[in-house]
C-alpha cells in the first residue's frame, strides 16, 4: 500500500492531534513503584477534533466507545455513533422488529444526552455484510463527518458482526483517504483509529491507550442507561460490567475513571531526533 493519502496517514499519526494518551502518560499519578519509566508523550490537543464510533450494535458504541466520544464532545469537538446494525435480534423476550425500534429510539436518545449524533445502516444483525457496498457507505460517511478519530471494535472477537466491523472500518478508512476513488465528498484522511475495550471482543486485545474520562463518567452512565439491556436486561451485566472497568482502569491511569484503547500496529511507530 503506498498511495499519497497512505504517507499522509502515517505521517499525520505523529502529530498528537487527539487527547489521548499513550499508556505512560499518566494525567495524575505520577509513575508507578517499579514500573518503567513513561514511553511517550504524545501531546495533548491544539484544537477540538471530530470522533466517530462504529459499531456493529448501538449497546457497543455506546457502552464500550461511548465515554471516549463523550470526552471528545466535552472537549468542544463533535461525536457521531454509526451502528451498522439496530442489534434487533438481541432480546430473546421482544420480537426483532419491535427490539430493534426500540433500540433505534435508546442510541438517539444516548447521542442526545452527549450532544452527538446516532446514525444507522439497518444490515440484519448477526448478518452485517462484509462487503464493498458496506464499507463504501461507511467510506462515504466518515467523508461526510471528516472523522479525525475513529473507535470501533478490535478483531479478536467470538461475534462474527463484530469480526466484520472490523474489518468494514479498516477498509473504510483506506477508501476514504484514497483521493483517487470518487465519491461524492472529497477524500479525507482519518488520523487516528482506536479498538475499544468490549466484554465480547477480548481475544488478544492489549490495551495501549489509557483516556481519563473522568470528567464524563456521570453523563455517559446516564447516556447508557438509556437502553434497557444496560441493566442486564439480555442477560449480561453491562452496568456492572463497563461501570467497574472504568474504576480498574482509572487506577492505572492514575485517574478516577478511565478507558483503555487498543491501537493499530503502525500508529505505534514513533519516528525520533534522539533516544
Ligand atoms: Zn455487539
């Protein structure tokens, strides 16, 4: 792969344009007794950036991505929540066409609570295409919202609509940088891509991003608690779940809550004048 929009990519990575930071960088604690010393230093955000999470299911973007868009928004950027299915077939009590209004009523509602938007593609769930036509809408929309930064799910994952998002979002991103693939918007080069921290996608996932998120916790609780299945209402305890993650990983952030993001490979790379 070595296309001009690709070197910008690479290229823009090193900017620190989010506010994110690299798992050493602790916001208040300090090191920690007998670890090694902080790698990095990426530096905090000159100006508000523009997030998206996608999602296989609105209950992922909005339980595992939430905080980290909750924060960008805080911060003054703008959040958008793309859920590529309406997770209608998550109830084993609720007939799809029923759940899936109602979890299409939840994500709007949880957006609006954090001042972002919800958008949908209604692929059946457990069904979500990994196709072309798929990843050139979600192309098209990461065109249309100039996604700085993108959350999404990590490949190690037992759900294969979660494996597909994946991979939709990696080849989405390739084609929405590609200044020779015409669409209706211009190109755009996303800058940084992070893999959330989901109960379901755990297989290999190594947390490489630590984000304090201590200053949305109470809003993203209560964005979340606008779905139903947030109070393990299908079975899983996700209040219970998402709740105490934020409190383990907050301590080794050295803040109160946290959220631990993984990163793609490359966006690792540091290119340095001295060691
Ligand atoms: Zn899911």
């Amino acid at each position: 792969m070595d296309n001009p929009s690709r070197r910008n990519f690479l290229k823009d990575l090193g900017l620190g344009t989010a506010t994110f930071s690299v798992a050493a960088e602790r916001a208040q604690g300090g090191q920690l007794p007998g670890a090694p010393p902080s790698a990095d230093l990426a530096p905090r955000a000159s100006s508000p950036s523009s997030i998206m999470a996608i999602a296989a299911h609105p209950g992922d973007a909005f339980f595992a991505m939430g905080a980290a868009v909750a924060l960008q928004v805080h911060l003054g950027g703008q959040g958008v929540f793309l859920s590529l299915s309406l997770g209608e077939r998550g109830s084993a009590k609720i007939a799809p066409a029923e759940y899936g209004s109602l979890q299409q009523q939840s994500a709007e509602r949880a957006a609006h609570t954090l001042g972002a938007r919800a958008e949908f593609r209604n692929y059946p769930d457990g069904e979500i295409p990994e196709s072309d036509e798929v990843k050139l809408q979600v192309c098209d929309l990461i065109r249309e919202n100039k996604a700085d930064v993108i959350v999404t799910h990590w490949s190690g994952s037992w759900h294969k609509d979660h494996k597909a998002c994946y991979q939709i979002v990696n080849d989405a991103v390739f084609y929405a940088g590609l200044p020779a693939l015409a669409r209706q918007q211009p190109a755009h080069a996303v800058k940084r891509v992070f893999f959330a921290e989901n109960w379901e996608d755990a297989n290999g996932f190594a947390a490489d991003t630590y984000l304090d998120i201590t200053p949305v916790f109470d809003r993203w609780l209560e964005a979340c608690a606008a779905f139903p299945m947030w109070r393990g209402e299908t079975g899983f305890r996700y209040n219970d779940y998402y709740r105490s993650l934020a409190i383990a990983r907050g301590c080794l952030n050295g803040s109160q809550y946290a959220i631990a993001l993984m990163s793609p490979p490359e966006q690792l790379v540091r290119h340095v004048h001295a060691l």
